[in-house]
C-alpha cells in the first residue's frame, strides 16, 4: 500500500475483494460454468476491453481494523504493485462494459449472445457454400507419354529393289532365267540391312 495520505481517509476498498481474468465463453457449457460461479454469494463477473474478469468480495485476512495492512512489510507483490493513480478510492478502476451480479443477468446475456454466433456461423457456412458452387471442379487427366518415333533404316533402293525386280523370285531359292541370260537373284539372298 502506498505511504500516500490518501489511504488514510479510505475504507481500504482495494483490500476487500480480488479479481481473476476467465476465459471467454464460446459455448453454452463455458457459459453455464460461468453461472456456476455467479450462484455463489459475493461474486461477480465483468466484460472489460472484451476480457473477461471473475471477481470476488472477500476481505483480506491481513487488513486491520483501522484498515491498515497487518503484513505490510512482507505483502504481496499484487500489493506493491498496487498504487493509488486511479484506484478504487477514485471509483473509476474498471471501465467495464457488462457487469453480472446474478446468475439471472449472465443467463439472459448467454442465450442472446449463442443466437448470434449461431447466426453468424449459419451465414458463414452458406457463403462458403455458394463459393463452392461457383468454382468449377478441376479434374486431372494423366498425360500419356508420347510414343518414341521408331527408327527405320535408310533404304538403299539401288541395293533391294533393282535384284528383286529383276529375278522374277518364285521364293523357292531356285531362281528364273531372264532374257538377258544371267541367272536372277532370290528374294532371300537380299542383303540385310543394319540398322
Ligand atoms: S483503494 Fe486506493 S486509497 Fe483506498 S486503500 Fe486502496 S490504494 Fe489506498
Ligand atoms: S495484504 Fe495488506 S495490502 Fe494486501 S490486501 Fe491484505 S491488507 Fe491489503
């Protein structure tokens, strides 16, 4: 507590309850949890900057009678820390824009407030399903690869044909006379060509 002349004319208001930040709640399970809390006596919840707080009246054990600290040397740091720049003395602590003192109050604020996020993700899921309708499907065809051109040996007609044409082949290896009078070569005897 600080040595300021101002705790002196305090009740000791900053001693007499504490605040802890909760989760905020998103579902109707954490809400009614948080009306678990506010059925007991001496608590209160409070929305502030979109955090929420759970706070409860109890008086410090340490706080004296004449509303000093019976532990000031050795208090904790939350203590210390403490400082009477706008504190409770001053009433504008908390700048809270929704305070629950009753489960009744958190209820009502639950019920309103699962209805819009219920709205707002209904309106969500059917954009996203007119987005999907919009964009066209997209199918995969496999490329084939492309077949490799065969090579095919050069031809050499002077070597293949002008034998052929001229042997008048009957495919039985004998071979005809022709009118020149030289023996015609057989089909099979043509050369094989590399490749
Ligand atoms: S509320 Fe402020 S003035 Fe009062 S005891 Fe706490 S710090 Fe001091
Ligand atoms: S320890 Fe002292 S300063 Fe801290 S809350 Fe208790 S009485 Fe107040």
């Amino acid at each position: 507590m600080s040595s300021s002349c101002l705790c002196d004319q305090c009740s000791a208001l900053c001693c007499r309850y504490f605040v802890l930040e909760i989760d905020t709640p998103q579902t109707r399970r954490q809400y009614d949890d948080i009306r678990w809390y506010l059925v007991h006596q001496n608590v209160f919840v409070f929305i502030e900057k979109r955090k929420w707080y759970l706070g409860i009246y109890s008086r410090c054990k340490h706080l004296q009678p004449d509303n000093r600290c019976g532990i000031y040397d050795t208090r904790p740091r939350i203590c210390r820390d403490y400082s009477t720049d706008n504190c409770d003395y001053h009433g504008g602590e908390y700048d809270w824009q929704v305070l629950f003192s009753s489960a009744e109050q958190l209820a009502a604020y639950a019920e309103e407030a699962l209805a819009k996020r219920a709205l707002k993700r209904s309106k969500e899921r059917q954009k996203q399903q007119r987005q999907k309708a919009r964009k066209p499907e997209l199918t995969f065809v496999k490329k084939r690869p492309r077949a490799t051109p065969r090579r095919l040996p050069k031809l050499r007609p002077g070597l293949m044909l002008g034998p052929a044409l001229a042997s008048g082949a009957n495919g039985n290896g004998n071979g005809n006379r022709n009118g020149n009078g030289r023996h015609a070569t057989s089909l099979r005897s043509l050369p094989v060509l590399p490749r």
